[in-house]
C-alpha cells in the first residue's frame, strides 16, 4: 500500500470524530475559556476546523512560516462555518495528497516560525506528526471545553459519558 492511501485513509477516520466534536460547539461563546492560560473556543475551534489544509501546503511547498505577515486564521462564528471550512480542508488534503507519489513525501519539510525552523522532517512525518496528530491533541481539548459548557461530548474513540454506545 501506498503512504499516500494510508495517509488518506487516516485522515478520513480522524475527520469523522472531529466534524462529530465541531458540531456541537456551542455558537455566541468564541471568547470564552476555561482559564486565563488557555485559547479562547472560537479561536479553538476555528484551528481544528482548518487543520487539514495544512496538508495542502506540506504537500505543494518546501515549507510554511505560520507567523509570516499576511498568515491569517479566517473567522468562523457558527457550525456552518466551521463545518464549511472543515469539509473543504479535509477535500482540500486528500486532494493534495492524491496527486503526491511517495517519493516526494519522503522529502524534507520545514515548519518555521516568524523566519525561525522549528522542525524539518519528511513529509509523510509532517504530515502525521503536524497535522493529523495535532488536529487529534486540539480535537480532545475541544471535548474538555465542551464538557465545561454541558455539551455532550461524542464518542471518538470510544464511548463517553454522554454516549455509551456507538
């Protein structure tokens, strides 16, 4: 099998469970957190919606400064949007990722930050460690504010408290 239909197919189970999650954020709260520390929902949920078009750019360009003049998160303010600009991340990757051979996802890919590498590994690992896995650690902090707001929290992996069975 090819790391490009791995990596499709990972990227189509791990988006069940996140549109699941990004469903049920609650609209009028973008401003609320859990504590001073942490990142306001809306801005939350507007990374995890838009997560998977980092695969587009780990796919087409040798790298990507996230704090660059002109890197801008748009604003989604209700499900719609969020859902929206989800379904088009996700077609977007697996877009991308279709039109990649495997030897091109074994070749570097740097992550900088405001002109500094923070990391630089192969694509494929990037791709995985950057984007997939990071949507995933983001997603469970989104049922964390979602439990804090008496929202439901869905099945992701397993049952939760809200749904025990599948």
């Amino acid at each position: 099998m090819k790391i490009t239909e791995l990596l499709i197919a990972e990227l189509e189970r791990e988006a069940v469970g996140t549109r699941k999650a990004l469903e049920r954020v609650p609209e009028g709260k973008d401003d609320w957190k859990p504590h001073e520390k942490s990142m306001p929902l809306g801005y939350l949920a507007s990374l995890i919606a838009t997560m998977p078009s980092w695969v587009v750019s780990m796919v087409t360009q040798d790298e990507r400064d996230i704090g660059a003049a002109g890197e801008k998160r748009p604003d989604l303010r209700t499900n719609r949007d969020l859902l929206e600009a989800f379904d088009k991340a996700v077609a977007g990757a697996k877009e991308a990722l279709s039109s990649a051979t495997d030897e091109h996802l074994m070749t570097p890919w740097r992550l900088l930050v405001q002109g500094h590498v923070v990391a630089e590994q192969p694509r494929y690992v990037m791709i995985r460690d950057s984007a997939f896995n990071h949507m995933a650690h983001h997603r469970g902090q989104l049922t964390v504010y979602l439990r804090l707001n008496d929202i439901p929290v869905p099945s992701l992996y397993g049952p939760t408290a809200d749904e025990k069975g599948f």
